[in-house]
C-alpha cells in the first residue's frame, strides 16, 4: 500500500512539474519580440530617412536656357543636394538657396536675397553665420561642367517648418558668377546671378 502511495504522489509530482515547465516556455519568439523591438532586428526599420518625396529642379541661365539639374532628397542628416550642370565659367561659384521660388531672366533678382529664417549673418566663417541658405561653393571643371553633393542640416523638405524649402512663396537655388568667399555681407561677394532654378513640391520624381 505504502509503495502504491509513494508511486501515485510521484507521478502527481511528475505531472505538475511538466506543468510548470509548460508555463514558463509559452510565449513564443514572436510574442517576446513585439514587447522588447530591440529583439526583433527592426528598431531602426524606416528611420534611415524621413519619408518626404525628393524633389528636382530644373537650372536655367539669363537667356532661359537650361544648364543642368539639381535633386534634393530628405535625409535625417538634412538634405542632400545633388548637382549637374554645364555650360558654366571654369572656376569656383557660389551657390545658394534663396528666399523666394521665382527666376525671372536675365538677373534672376526676383528670387531675393538668401533663404535666412533665423535672421542670421552670411556665411560660414561669419562669427553671427551662416545663412540656412548657404551652401559650398560649386567647383566648375574646364569643360564648364560640374557634379557635386552638397547636405544641408539647416533646412527640411517637410511642409509647415520653419525651416523648410516648401511654402507659399516657395525658394529657389542660384548659381553665382564668383566664388563665395563666406563672411562678406550680404551674399559673399559672389556677383552675378548666372542660373537659377526653383524649389517646388511639385516638382518630385
């Protein structure tokens, strides 16, 4: 009788210890990686750029004439500017964003001064600088060519920023006669205004 009690409360030891066992194991990889992401391999999944459509921009000279293209595309580094253009003077040129979306030839004046939401001082090396519309001078090859990148980490393609290159009177970027020496007020002794081509949303690809 004694061995037939022993047997039955060691297979009911048997039974809740499985149980147990069971208890601890059921939730499953999935389960455990929807409460902690960091499991799951996808934390950063979508955050490697902001989702805003990249927009083009077509650049045109005083005569009207198309000289090359720029894309602007949102990263969370800022945006990148990409440039290809042509049929330029060899030599550095200035290159910036400025305040209003309008190119009107053969000055481009319409298009204002530089895009400056903060109300700061052009240029980089200005102690009081840069302008949010201030970028690196371009660097024009012999052939009168260039292709250049350029992130700009004080602007945003994302609607209702203050910051950002797409409102009602729109931005533009402008291509200078001369070099941008980076502190002269207001523009940095740049000269002329030699192509221009204006930032819209609407212009995406």
């Amino acid at each position: 009788m004694k061995r037939w009690l022993s047997f039955f409360f060691l297979v009911v030891v048997i039974l809740i210890l499985g149980a147990c066992g069971a208890n601890t194991d059921d939730g499953t990889d999935s389960e455990k990686n929807s409460e902690n992401p960091s499991l799951s391999g996808k934390e950063n999944e979508g955050n490697t750029r902001d989702e805003v459509v990249p927009i083009s921009v077509e650049l045109k000279n005083g005569k009207g004439e198309k000289v090359g293209s720029v894309d602007l595309e949102q990263h969370l580094s800022g945006v990148v500017i990409n440039i290809k253009a042509s049929n330029l003077s060899p030599g550095k040129h200035g290159f910036h964003i400025h305040e209003k979306g309008v190119c009107e030839e053969p000055d481009f004046e319409s298009a204002g001064g530089h895009f400056n939401p903060t109300d700061a001082s052009h240029g980089t090396e200005h102690e009081d600088g840069p302008h949010a519309g201030d970028l690196q001078n371009l660097e024009v090859e012999k052939d009168g060519t260039v292709q250049a990148e350029v992130t700009n980490d004080m602007v945003t393609l994302k609607s209702g920023e203050e910051n950002s290159l797409i409102s009602s009177d729109g931005t533009s970027l402008i291509i200078h006669k001369e070099r941008d020496d980076y502190q002269s007020q207001p523009s940095g002794d740049a000269g002329d205004r030699v192509a221009c081509g204006v930032i819209s949303e609407g212009e995406g690809s």
